[in-house]
C-alpha cells in the first residue's frame, strides 16, 4: 500500500517545540517534492512550507520558526516547529508529489499548543 503517515503531533505550551515527520511507504518523501499544510481553528487548509529541489521555501507564517529536513536513510521527512504559539494549533499534513503529479495525503497529525 502506498502511503505517507504523519506524526509528532501533540500539546505542547506556547513558545515549545515539536517535531512532526512524514514517512513515506512505498513512495519516497526524500525525493519526491513535499509539502506542508495545515488546518488551523477557522481556516481552510494552508500550505505554509515545501521542499522540492534546492532549498525548502516557507511561507511568511513559518519563517524563522520551523524547518524541514529530509532523512534519506529512512525515508523521513521531519518539520522541526520551534516558538509555537496558539495560532498553530491545527492538523498537520504532509502531501507528497511524484515526477507524474501523482499525490499522497497523510491523515493529519493534531497539534495543540495551550497559551
């Protein structure tokens, strides 16, 4: 079965930290462009940060607080997320798309963060 899962998600308090990963199976995160989104309290799904070739781009809500980084070893891709504030509670996602646009959705991983 060809999927990518999500986890790390959790409660943390405001100015915390937590580190989300999206494994791929039978589809290679590491290789494959990767994207982040969210769905925080209100608002649709967002794609706040992605990583194709070069370097991973962040839009303005995740700069200078969270940063990707790929494991190629496992097939792992981590969303370090530092200073945490209750406007990021939401589900996470992770989406990954093939050289084919074929995409894969995780089923979201939930992050609290209490003020």
């Amino acid at each position: 079965q060809v999927e990518v899962v999500e986890s790390g998600g959790g409660l943390v308090q405001a100015g915390g930290s937590l580190t989300l990963s999206c494994a791929g199976s039978g589809v290679s995160v590491v290789s494959n462009a990767i994207s982040w989104y969210r769905a925080v309290t209100g608002k649709e799904r967002e794609l706040f940060a992605s990583y194709d070739s070069g370097s991973p781009r962040y839009q303005e809500v995740a700069k200078g607080r969270f940063t990707i980084s790929r494991d190629y070893a496992k097939n792992v891709v981590t969303l370090q997320m530092d200073n945490l504030k209750p406007d990021d509670t939401g589900v996470y996602y992770c989406n990954a798309q093939t050289l084919w646009n074929k995409q894969y959705w995780g089923q979201g991983t939930q992050v609290t963060v209490s003020s």
